[in-house]
C-alpha cells in the first residue's frame, strides 16, 4: 500500500472485518462485488485490489484455468516490461543501469533540474528505449516541450504525467504539441477518470492498485481502447502477487511497467517467468502463484 492513497496495515485490517462475502450466491460476479465494495467505504483501492485479485485466483483454480485466459489475453502479444532507474546521483543511477541486464526498456523518473544530465549519464551505459515518468514534476509548460522534443532525440518512447494532475490546461497544451505519447497516471485512478483524460493526455497509465483490481482494470482498457487512447499497465512497489494479476490484462495493452518484484526484497512469492525482457504466461491454473519456501505466510 502505498502512503499517499491513504492506505494502511490498519485501514486494510479495518475494512476486511466490514466485507462478508456469503451474502453473494457466485462469488465471480465482479460487477455486483466491485460495487459492494465501494458502498462499504470509498477510496482504499489497494485493499479492495487484493479481494479482486484472490477472487481472480480462486475463479481460475476452481475451473483449473490460467486467470488471463478470462480476458482473452494472448500471451504473444505481451509488450516488454520496462525497470524503473528512480532519481539519484549520477554514479548510482550508472550503476543501476548496469544492473537492470534482464531488461530491454527502462523508465527513468524526471522531474527535477537535471532532467537532461540523467539522460545523458543513462547514455554513456545503454542505447535501450527509455520510458521517462515526470511525477508531476514539471512546472513551466512550454520548457518542457522543449525538454520533451529533446527527450524524443534521445531514443524516449513515451512521458507520464507531465504536469501536476490538477493542471489540466497544461498537461492538454503539452499533449497538443507533444511528438511523444503523454499518458496521465496520478490523474487516472478508476473508471470514470479514463473519459476524463480524454484531451488531456493521449494515453493512460492504468494500475491495480489504482484501479481496485482486474476486473475495473479490464474495463478502464475497454474504454480507453474505445477511445482510441493507448494504455500502459504499470505498478506500485508490489509483490509477484499483484504484478502477475496485472500481467494477466498486459497482453491487451501497448506497454508494461510491471518492475515491483524486481525491486521489493521482502516478496513472499517466487519472482514471475520472465523470459527476453517480458512476463511470460503461464498454464498454471489462476494467477499461478508459488510461495518462496522460507515465507513466513
Ligand atoms: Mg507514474
């Protein structure tokens, strides 16, 4: 759970005890289960992503069926996951880098004032394609086009969430102008926020976390498709619990940041298949989940 969802150990613990789901006859109803949910309380989407993702897992156990086959998912058409390089000094980004071997794209986090000297330090040690998340973090619109035009020559794919999420001017005059896809993230957590990015961004990042889980995930890629706005499916600091429900629906997306359990030391699940740069899926039956042997769960 991520701090600035508002969620905690606590919060989760506290919603748990209020969700009784004997009073549902199918338990894979994810419609009716997705808006009990919410009645209960609003917001706490990662708690609510963990009763979505088990549910997930169950359905595919008990039919004995891999969990991305519910959702037409073809596992050929999974994009590459790109390794999030976070911002620090120019050695340590260096040496990040060089470690991130299994990768084939890398996200690089922007934002501050030596957006351009980051770049250039990723350079001198890799020609991979690079993703770059601005967090919000650009002030000044019309500099960040240029940096954006500057970020294209440098083999940059795509840039999330430019400005601050409120700035919706801002982050729509950029998109006007951009010659790089500009995908909304912190600006699009659920359903309802996918019609409200048209125009604002070309594209949306969609997370579990985010979303509250597979099924409202799977229906913000259905809108957004039919709005002709391309999707990343990305993730939070999470386990192989969460990022191999994601890889699920990743196959109906354009890119994939699916990282979490390549930065998390405390995962109690075995790291995913993850063969030449990209999540590869399994024939388990549901999310195909193995415990490490030393978990404590
Ligand atoms: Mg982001």
């Amino acid at each position: 759970m991520v701090p600035y969802m508002g969620e905690s150990d606590e919060t989760a613990l506290s919603f748990l005890k209020k969700v009784d789901l004997s009073r549902f006859n199918y338990p894979f109803n994810f419609n009716e289960i997705t808006n009990y949910l919410d009645d209960i309380a609003p917001g706490q989407p990662a708690i609510k992503a963990a009763i979505d993702i088990a549910l997930h897992d169950l359905w595919g156990k008990i039919d004995r069926k891999p969990t991305w086959t519910y959702f037409g998912s073809k596992p050929e058409t999974m994009p590459l996951s790109s390794y999030t390089i976070g911002i620090d000094e120019v050695e340590v980004v260096k040496k990040k880098v060089e470690e991130a071997t299994d990768f084939k794209v890398l996200k690089v986090k922007l934002g501050r004032d030596n957006d351009r000297e980051i770049i250039r330090t990723i350079r001198s040690v890799t020609a991979a394609p690079l993703y770059v998340d601005a967090n919000q973090g650009w002030t000044d619109k019309e500099k960040a086009l240029d940096l954006i035009f500057w970020l294209k020559e440098q083999g940059v794919e795509l840039i999330e969430q430019p400005m601050d999420k409120t700035d919706i001017e801002g982050n729509a005059w950029i998109t006007e102008r951009s010659p790089l896809p500009i995908l909304g993230d912190e600006a699009v957590q659920r359903f309802e926020d996918v019609e409200k990015a048209r125009g604002v961004y070309h594209g949306i990042n969609i997370k579990l976390m985010k979303s509250g889980g597979m099924h409202e995930a799977y229906l913000m890629i259905q809108k957004a498709k039919s709005l002709n706005m391309p999707v990343l499916i990305g993730c939070m600091s999470e386990t192989s619990c969460a990022t191999m429900a994601a890889a699920c629906l990743a196959p109906l997306c354009n890119w994939c940041d699916l990282d979490g359990p390549f930065l998390t030391t405390n995962n109690p699940f075995k790291r995913p298949y993850f063969i030449d740069g990209k999540y590869a899926l399994q024939n388990e039956p549901g999310l195909g989940l193995e415990m490490m042997p030393d978990s404590r769960f």
